[in-house]
C-alpha cells in the first residue's frame, strides 16, 4: 500500500511519466523558504548566482530540509521503492520578463546512469504557470526511451547543452500549474519543457534531480550519493555526501565544489563546448 499516493495516482505517474499537482506545504511555508533563499542571494549571491545553482542543498540547512521532507520522501518512495539515494539538486529560476526559457529534453539524456527509472520532485516556491514560464509535459513519452537530442548551446537556454528533442507534437503538452508550495514528480525519460517568464514576477523553482534506487550507478564521471531513506548503496566505488552542519559551512563548500566538478565533467561529457553552468 502506497504511503501517501493513491493507488490511481500511482498508477497515472506510471502511464503519464509525471504526476501533478502534489501538495506539499503552505504558501506561507514556500514563502518563507524564498525569503531565506533571497536572503543569501542578497547576502552570499556567490554561492547561489545564475552560473552556481546546482547542488545547493549541499550547503544551504533550509534546502537540505526541503529535500528531506517527509512528504517528498513518501512520495518518491511510492514511485520507485524503499531504498533510494539524491543524486543532485537545481534550482531553476525565472526572472521577471526574462527570456530564458528550457527547451523539450529528457533529462536522463546526459546523466550517465545504468538505468533512466527515477524521479524528480519540482518544488514550486513562487506561482509557476503559464505567464512566469511553467514546466509542460509530454504524457507518456517516457516510455520511448532516450530520444535524439540536438545541441544549440543557446544564449537564452538554462539547460548546460541547450539540448533539444526536435519535432515535439506540442499540442499534446500539458502545462503543470503550480502555487508556491505544490510539487510535481516527473520521470527522467519524459519529454519537458518550460517557456520565458512574461510576468512581474521571479518563477523560482527547486528540483531535486533526482532520487535514485541503490540499483543505479553512475557510468560517466564518479558515485556520488547522499543517502535518503531505507538500506544505504553498496559502498564499493561510492562516494557517500554529508548533510551541511549549518548553511554555508566550510566543509560543506568544499564538498559542493567536488561534486559539482563531477557534475560538470558527466554533464558536457563529449560535448563540443562547456559553458560555465
């Protein structure tokens, strides 16, 4: 018996490849997890700038606390079983009338692992809809596998590559509305997308990409894991990561810097250009 999904819910995230909208905490919660992070933005920005966003919940207490959110837990334990690890986390944000904006991707197409079958939550911590630019899915195309991608290193593109699936049916996309404190889970093998933000507004989002059970591996680059829940991974070949003590500790820098260094290396693996992010 599924923890806090339904059955059917289980059920829709298998044949759609995401499920949405999942409540996962007030309005007043998410705003006050934003006002913390602009809070660093205005006061450390070095640590989390447009080119630093990865990995943040590596060294910032109140992510960290985000990504071991009971609800979070339960829900990707629904989806993928009891024993999983958290590769990594981005933070994806949209300033207002930017034009930045992410092309249709799967995002297992770069990672380097042995098997696609894991999960991302996306935590909304501002309005995500269509005006502030809102992640859109493609139903079911999760199970076509990994789809041809093109790389256009886009100015104006957040993904590392500006990796593109092409002739994308978009009248089949489904736009995951979101209010701050709402989540969405999407499979790593789903077509996705997300267009500028036209509003008044920042659209700040927070992925935890992804949890993974302990029977994935990392391929290119090194295992780096933070264990989540149940039975920890084989320790052979395997790094373990650290929660941070507190935010912006020294330990907890130097560790982000190693792991977003081999982030980087699996990411533009083979690429024919590397940009800073």
């Amino acid at each position: 018996m599924p923890k806090f999904l339904t059955d059917s819910e289980v059920k829709r995230y298998h044949d759609d490849g995401y499920l949405s909208p999942i409540d996962l905490m007030s309005e007043s919660d998410a705003a006050a997890i934003m006002a913390q992070l602009e809070e660093v933005e205005r006061l450390h920005s070095q640590h989390v700038h447009a080119e630093n966003r990865n990995n943040a919940h590596l060294v910032l207490s109140f992510l960290d606390e985000l990504a071991f959110h009971e609800i979070i837990l339960d829900v990707v334990e629904d989806l993928i079983g009891p024993d999983y690890s958290l590769w990594g986390s981005v933070l994806f944000i949209k300033e207002p009338g930017s034009k930045h904006f992410v092309s249709w991707h799967q995002d297992a197409t770069y990672m380097g692992m042995t098997s696609n079958n894991f999960v991302t939550p996306w935590i909304a911590l501002s309005p995500s809809n269509k005006e502030t630019g809102c992640m859109s899915m493609i139903p079911g195309s999760h199970r076509n596998a990994i789809i041809e991608h093109d790389d256009t290193y886009g100015k104006d593109n957040i993904l590392t590559r500006g990796q593109v699936v092409k002739d994308v049916d978009e009248s089949q996309a489904v736009d995951l509305i979101l209010r701050p404190g709402q989540m969405s889970v999407h499979h790593g093998e789903i077509i996705h997308g997300s267009q500028p933000n036209q509003s008044s507004q920042r659209r700040v989002g927070f992925a935890l990409q992804s949890y993974m059970p302990n029977n994935i591996d990392q391929h290119i680059g090194e295992n780096m894991w933070l264990h989540a829940r149940g039975k920890k991974r084989s320790q052979q070949n395997t790094t373990f990561l650290s929660r941070p003590a507190e935010s912006l500790d020294k330990s907890a820098l130097l560790q982000r810097d190693v792991v977003n260094k081999n982030f980087s290396d699996i990411l533009y693996h083979g690429a024919a250009q590397r940009r800073e992010y």
